[in-house]
C-alpha cells in the first residue's frame, strides 16, 4: 500500500534551498510555510519530501524571497531549535557558492 502526501497551498513568500544527502550536489528550493518563518533558519534541519513520498533530513543552506520559475514544495518540519551549521562552516565544507 503506498500513501502519497498531499500539500496544501500556503505561500510565506519565503523559500529555503536545501542541501539534501544526496550523490548530485545539487541545492533543492521549498517553500516555507508561515507557521515555519521563524524556524526556519540557514544551518537548520528540515524534513521535506523529494518526489511523490520520500521524506529526506535536509540543512537549510540559505533563505531567499525571490519566487522561483516553477512548483515548490513546502518544507514539512524544522528539525532543530537553533542551526546545527553556521555560515563559515557551510563554507569550508563546500556547500557554499
């Protein structure tokens, strides 16, 4: 039996880019939800769903509010109280532009 999770339309005007542990170093962009805005931080986890239902722990690389060109989905949950990783760390791992 397979659940599909469902998203319902709330749009902060926030969008975070998440670094997922994923083999592609690529930075994948979610929105985020009002009730999340303050959580919400660079160097924070989140819980989000990549594809139709799998859920990944990802770190909040940055926040922007420039819409992007297509769908987002919203992050589902913030992970931690206060970030894991701050900006110079992000750096010298290489996570960082």
């Amino acid at each position: 039996m397979t659940h599909e999770i469902t998203f319902l339309e709330e749009n902060s005007g926030h969008w975070a880019q998440i670094i997922l542990p994923l083999a592609l170093p690529n930075v994948y962009t979610y929105s985020v939800p009002p009730h999340l805005i303050k959580q919400a931080q660079p160097g924070c986890r989140v819980e989000v769903v990549l594809g139709k239902n799998k859920k990944y722990a990802g770190i909040i690389k940055s926040i922007i509010v420039t819409q992007p060109d297509y769908k987002t989905k919203p992050i589902l949950n913030v992970l931690d109280d206060e970030p894991l990783l701050y900006k110079p760390t992000i750096k010298t791992v290489g996570m960082d532009e």
